[in-house]
C-alpha cells in the first residue's frame, strides 16, 4: 500500500568494499530496509508552510526558526528500518524494527500528547483522557498526527481527539 501510494520507495544498493577507520576495510552488503521519503518536494513544502505560520508553529528564538527551515532543505531520504536488535515492529511490515534514531523521532512526537495517553512513566495507568492502548489504531493516529479526518471506526470519541490537538 505505501509503496503504491509513493509513501516509500525502493533502495537497491550493490555489494561494494569501502574503506573506514584506520584504513581498514568493510563490506557494506545489499539490505532490504524502508526508507522515510524527507526528500519529497511536496512533503518539504508542506512542512515549510507549517513551521512559516506563526499560528501553527512557534520556537524560542529567531535562530532555531531559521535553523529550522534550513534543516527541511538538506533533509533526503532517511533509513528507518533495521531487521535485528530490539524495537518497535513496523506497523505495516513487521518483520522489520524501526530504526532507533527514527523511533527516537516517533517517540518525540508521542510525547507531545503521551500525558494525554498513559498516566506513568510506564504506561500502567490510563492518562488523563482515560484512552486505553487497546484503542489507539492507525486512524487515531492519521488523525491526531496527519490531521485526516475522523472516521467512525475510530474508537475513542472526537471530542477526546480534538484536546490532543490544542
């Protein structure tokens, strides 16, 4: 489904013998791995207008704005999947783990709403809207994250939905 909507694309990459670290060599092997698409110019573009529209997007200080906009420029397609180790499964293909640096960047954007969610550091206890994890689907998600509309299968009430988004 990604790969037909153009979400992700395809990285082929050949077997090739690269020198590293005290000149020693390493064979960097073909890896079937999920890529996020930053380079997509419509994607740069909407984040663009997102962090230019004061309404929307606000930093601390005139140099992280800058900073950030100039962040969007050089960003290109980033490897987000790894096949080994501990992490999250990627939702829609779960052979794979997301990769660390990119759960990092998941979760930062969890925490945004995480007290909301979970009402401890260990998620044991529901937040302050009373959400079980056993509702939170990947409409929630499009929802609260991507701005798509609610959907009736969606189980927790929109009303609850709209506070995460304030």
């Amino acid at each position: 489904m990604l790969l037909l909507d153009q979400e992700v694309f395809l990285f082929f990459n050949e077997l090739k013998i690269k020198i590293f670290f005290f000149l020693e060599n390493c064979i960097v092997s073909l890896c079937d791995q999920w890529y996020l698409k930053y380079g997509d110019e419509d994607w740069k573009n909407l984040l663009k207008t997102h962090i230019k529209d004061p309404k929307k997007f606000w930093c601390f200080t005139d140099t992280v704005q800058k900073e950030m906009e100039g962040t969007v420029d050089w960003l290109k397609e980033w490897g987000c999947s790894r096949s080994f180790g501990l992490g999250t499964q990627l939702p829609w293909d779960p052979q794979y783990l997301i990769e660390s640096l990119s759960d990092s960047t998941i979760y930062m954007s969890y925490y945004t709403i995480s007290h909301y969610m979970q009402g401890d550091l260990y998620g044991f206890t529901q937040g302050t809207l009373g959400i079980p994890a056993t509702d939170l689907s990947i409409e929630f998600w499009d929802y609260v994250f991507l701005g798509k509309e609610y959907k009736p299968s969606i189980k927790v009430p929109e009303e609850k939905l709209k506070v995460t988004k304030t």
